[in-house]
C-alpha cells in the first residue's frame, strides 16, 4: 500500500488566507485543489512538500460567468461542471468536450479546470513509486540528474497531458494568477514552458484565479481529438484543438494545437498562408495536417509508441478540422476521441 509522506494540512476559507499560506514557505507548500493528480503524486513521493494548501473550500474560486467580455472560469470550477455547463457547450464546444474527456467520470467530479491546467507533466521514468525511480537511478525531474528518454539532454521533456489547456490556447484564452505580490495576466499559450520539470510560469507563492475565453474566441468553429489507449480513462497520447474563424465559407484565422508529445503544447506555425480568404477544402486540411506532421516529433516519454504517435498527428488534425466544420470525423483508432 501507498502511504502518504508527512505534512502539515492547511485549510484555507478565503483566497487572502490561501495566498498568505503560500507566501509564507513559499516553494515548501504544495497547493492541492481536487487531488486528483496531486494525492497520487503525493503517495509516489514525486512531491514532498512541507505543507498542503487545500484550496477546494475558497467557493469564490467556483464561478462560471458569461460576460461582454467573454468566459470567465473559476479555477475551482469542476470538469463535470464545465462539460455539462450550456453556455460552454455552445460558445466553446471543445472546451466542454476536452473536459469530458478527462480520465473517468469520478475524476471529473473532483477534478479541477484550475488543476487540469496546472496539472504536473508525465513520464514513464517518473510516474512510478519512490522504489521504482530509486532502483532506476532516479532522473533530472526528481532526485536523479540524468534524463532516461534524452540521456544528453539537460532539460525534461515530460509529456504535457492536460485535456482542457490546447482548447484553451487554440481559444486564445488567458489565465489570471495572484499572490500577495499583486496580481498579474498571462495568455494560455505562455503559460507553459519547455522543461517539463516545472512546465509553466507559476512562481511558489502564486495561485490561478481565474481563466478567461475572450468574446472574440466564443462560437467559432472547433474540434478537439484525444488518442488514448482506453476511451474510458487514460491520459493523452496525442491531443489536437482546432479553432478556425470562417466567414463566406473562406478561412480569416486558424489555431492548431498539438500536445502530449512533449513538456509544452505546441502551437503549429506557419498556418497563415495555407488558410487566409481560402476555404478549409480537402486541400487545405491536407496542407495543415502535413504542416503538423513535419513539426511534431513525439519523445518516448510516455508508454506508448513516438512512431505510432507521430504517425497519429496528421490522422488527428484531418479529424479536429473535420469535426470544426461539422463533417463526422473518421473512425475511431483506438479511443480515438470522438464523442
Ligand atoms: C487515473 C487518472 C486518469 C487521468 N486522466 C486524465 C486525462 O485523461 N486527462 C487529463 O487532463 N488529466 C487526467 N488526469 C489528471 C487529473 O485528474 C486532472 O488533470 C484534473 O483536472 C486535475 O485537477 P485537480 O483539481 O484534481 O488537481 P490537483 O490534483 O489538485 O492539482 C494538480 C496540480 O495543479 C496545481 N493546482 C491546482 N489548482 C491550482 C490553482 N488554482 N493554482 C495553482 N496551482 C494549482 C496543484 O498544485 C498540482 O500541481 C487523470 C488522473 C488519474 C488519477
Ligand atoms: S523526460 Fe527525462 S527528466 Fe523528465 S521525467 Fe522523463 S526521464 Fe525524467
């Protein structure tokens, strides 16, 4: 059995209380919203931090409001609320989808939008108990110093594995983070970084607050695809959000998210000149799905295949392209995602 590592359990009720328990060690507490992730973590060792700030009783952190100005998410919010919420369903139908494909339906009960997004990132050399990491030499994320998957590699290349954040970048959404140093915006797509060890720009003594779709973002033309072994529960081994702008049947602006594959999602450039004023054609979506392919390259940081994931992308983007313009995407490769 997994145990927990001792720590001191703090509860906060208000978000000032919260914000002045992690100010107070910061980078010896550990913020904890639904757990989902984090307890099992936790009982892997992959975190032993001195405190635990619950933050799940700061009910000002549960709203989802449709304003002016566009979506705006608590970060307590659940991913049940968020899939089943209406305005979310039909402003930003692959928000509320990505959201249904996390994990099981438990999960989604207790987990969280502001946890997804933050969610730590994955590897098979390090989502293992302490005894496994330890007679595997451990690795650079935690306890070790050399990488297994880029043994010459001096940075971490950890799967990125959150549903919901490509939605929110293919949105152009942003994320609000406080702290008692004030407060500050930061759009979804520099969120993340490059080194999977901590792969975003979250400091020890902040929290997410808020996450917003802009108006300009809500009712465009979206899809997201998720390749996972089992359709009922596991993390990506390939994801794709896909939000274009059409007018007149002509293309204004395209967004192509690929994840999993590495510590950040990646945002596939470049889609410009293939898209503007042309109609989304069988053409198009093939230029688009060769453009993903030529700059993806999956790492063999996740139990599965980089070959077969790679060979995934294009299959993937043709779907999330088709299913934004409402044709019924492929069939399904393996919990291929179409829900
Ligand atoms: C069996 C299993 C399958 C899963 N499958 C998937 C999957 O398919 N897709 C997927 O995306 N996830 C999956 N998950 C992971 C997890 O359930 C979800 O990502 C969930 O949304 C995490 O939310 P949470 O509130 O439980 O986060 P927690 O576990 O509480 O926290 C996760 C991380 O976010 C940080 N955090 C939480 N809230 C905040 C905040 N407001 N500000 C700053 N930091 C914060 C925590 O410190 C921690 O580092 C799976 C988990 C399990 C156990
Ligand atoms: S990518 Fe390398 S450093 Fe990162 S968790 Fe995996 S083995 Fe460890």
């Amino acid at each position: 059995m997994l145990t927990l590592p001792p720590f001191e359990w703090s509860e906060p009720t208000s978000l000032d209380q919260a914000l002045g328990l992690l100010s107070e060690k910061p980078g010896e507490a550990l913020v904890v919203a639904g757990g989902t992730d984090a307890v099992p973590n936790l009982k892997h060792r992959l975190h032993e931090p001195r405190r635990v700030v619950h933050i799940g009783r700061l009910r000002e952190l549960a709203f989802i409001e449709v304003r002016d100005d566009g979506l705006h998410l608590g970060p307590l919010v659940t991913l049940s609320q968020l899939e089943r919420h209406p305005a979310v369903r039909r402003d930003a139908p692959s928000l509320a989808k990505a959201a249904g494909l996390v994990a099981g339906p438990q999960l989604r009960a207790m987990g969280t939008v502001g946890g997804n997004l933050c969610l730590d990132t994955r590897c098979t050399y390090y989502n293992q108990t302490y005894a496994w990491r330890e007679a595997r030499g451990f690795c650079l994320k935690k306890d070790g110093v050399h990488c297994h998957v880029v043994p010459q590699g001096r940075r971490c290349v950890a799967a990125h594995s959150s549903d919901v954040a490509p939605t929110l970048i293919s949105l152009a959404a942003e994320v609000e983070v406080a702290s008692r140093r004030g407060r500050r915006t930061v759009k979804v797509e520099e969120f993340f970084v490059a080194d999977g060890v901590h792969n975003n720009v979250l400091r020890p003594d902040e929290l997410v607050v808020r996450i917003t779709v802009p108006a300009r973002s809500l009712g465009l033309a979206v899809g997201y695809q998720k390749l996972r072994p089992r359709g009922a529960i596991d993390f990506p081994m390939l994801s794709v959000a896909f939000a274009a702008r059409l007018a007149g049947g002509a293309c204004e602006t395209a967004m192509l998210v690929v994840s999993a594959l590495a510590a950040k999602p990646k945002v596939v450039g470049g889609l410009e000149p293939l898209v503007r004023g042309k109609p989304l054609d069988g053409g198009a979506i093939e230029a688009i799905a060769q453009a993903a392919y030529r700059q993806c390259r999956p790492q063999i940081n996740v139990p599965y295949d980089d070959d077969y994931r790679h060979e995934m992308v294009p299959v993937f983007v043709r779907r999330a392209i088709q299913e934004a313009l409402g044709m019924a995407p492929g069939p399904a490769v393996r919990g291929g995602g179409g829900r």
